[in-house]
C-alpha cells in the first residue's frame, strides 16, 4: 500500500550534538505534518507544511518539504535532554488526500 | 479543559472475549480517529469518522468494529476476530476531514491479552 517511509529507525546522540530524521514518499503529498511522542505519552502536534520547499523553523527544531512534494525533513540543533522521545512525520497522500498516513518514526536518545 | 479523553487507560483481556475502548472529546470536532501502535511500525489507521453516524475503515480494520452516534464519542470495540490485539490503542481528533489540520491525540489505551 502506500507508505511514508521514515529514517533512522533510532538514534543515540550526545546532548549538544545535532539530530535529523528524513521521511520519503513514493507519491506527491498534499501536505506534511511532524508529530513528537515522549516517551509513554501520545503524539502531540508540532507543524505543518504545505508548499514545495517550505522551511519553517521552531527554536532548535528546523523542518523542510521538499520541492517535488515527496520528502521532508526535521533537523533539531543543539540537542537536550527534552527532546528525547519518537518524531512522526505523517504526510496526506495526493491532492485530496483525506487521512494521514503515518511514518515508522523515529526514536531519539539524548545523553547528557 | 478541552480535550480527548481514552479509557480505560491500561486493560488486560482473555482470549476470545471482546472489549470496548472509550473515547470522549469536548473539542466540538467533527473527525475522529482510531490508531494502533506497534513498536516500530508507527501508527496504522482502524477506523475514521468525519461525521456523526458516519464512519470508514482504514488501512486495518479486520476484528474491529466503531460506532458514532454522538459528535463526541467514538468508541472502539477490539472483537475476538483480532487475531493479534495487543497493542497501543490512539484515538484522534481533527476540526474536519478535510486533507488539512493537525490531529488531537488522547492518552492512549493499552490493551494487553493474556
């Protein structure tokens, strides 16, 4: 079926050190969105993105969409001890795409 | 506080009985949402609804069955045709359907079957 697929599966950083996690579709998205999980808790909403090559950036945490629609990107700086837990991208499939089909995710590690 | 709200939050089930997961918004929303989550394989989608007495299946919905009689509830019922149901159980809500607008998750259930 169609998927958003979402790399790494899981990354260890050291506190200050930088973190990314890419997700790619097969098909053109409507548009993204990224989710954060902490750990034991349920996703919460971060941003969305709509335009090709949008950048939008909160703080530390910097997110693109690609020009052709098809991947995105969430890239923290500076990581800290509360950024830990698992980023979802979810991106809506073609043009009138009406759910969200959700990455594998990935979970961050951060040690201090 | 507006909200979602799942329940029960932690649920254990012998083989072959059904069970009921509750969920409640006061997010006056129109859509909703059930996801499982399994680790490792993000969240797949069960069932949705944009309306009241209105719903579909998603990408999963074998040995599940919903309801949504009301704008506010939409429970999920996890039938002893799930062939395997223990897992993180999320339910969502969004203003509308439509391919725009973030998602409001609940605290999750977990059901475990012994």
């Amino acid at each position: 079926g169609q998927q958003v697929m979402q790399i790494p599966q899981y990354q260890h950083v050291q506190e200050g050190e930088d973190f990314t996690t890419y997700c790619n579709s097969s098909t053109t998205l409507s548009n993204i969105q990224w989710y954060k999980q902490r750990p034991g808790g349920h996703p919460v909403f971060l941003i969305q993105l709509v335009k090709s090559g949008e950048v939008k950036k909160q703080k530390r945490l910097t997110f693109q969409f690609g020009e052709a629609k098809k991947n995105s990107s969430l890239h923290i700086t500076a990581t800290q001890t509360t950024d830990v837990g698992t980023y979802f991208c979810a991106g809506r499939l073609g043009e009138y795409g009406n759910k969200l089909v959700f990455g594998a995710g990935t979970i961050l590690r951060v040690k201090s | 506080d507006g909200g979602i709200t799942q329940s029960p939050k932690y649920l254990f089930r012998k083989e072959g009985q059904n069970v009921t997961l509750s969920c409640e918004q006061n997010l006056n929303h129109d859509a909703m949402y059930w996801y499982r989550q399994d680790p490792g394989q993000g969240l797949r989608l069960i069932y949705y609804s944009q309306i009241v007495n209105d719903f579909q299946k998603g990408d999963i919905a074998e040995g599940y069955s919903v309801s949504r009689e009301k704008k506010e509830s939409f429970p999920l019922t996890v039938t002893s045709a799930q062939k395997n149901p223990t897992a993180f159980y999320l339910c969502a809500s969004s203003i509308n359907g439509a391919n725009t607008g973030e998602l409001f998750f609940g605290e999750g259930s977990r059901l475990t079957v012994l």
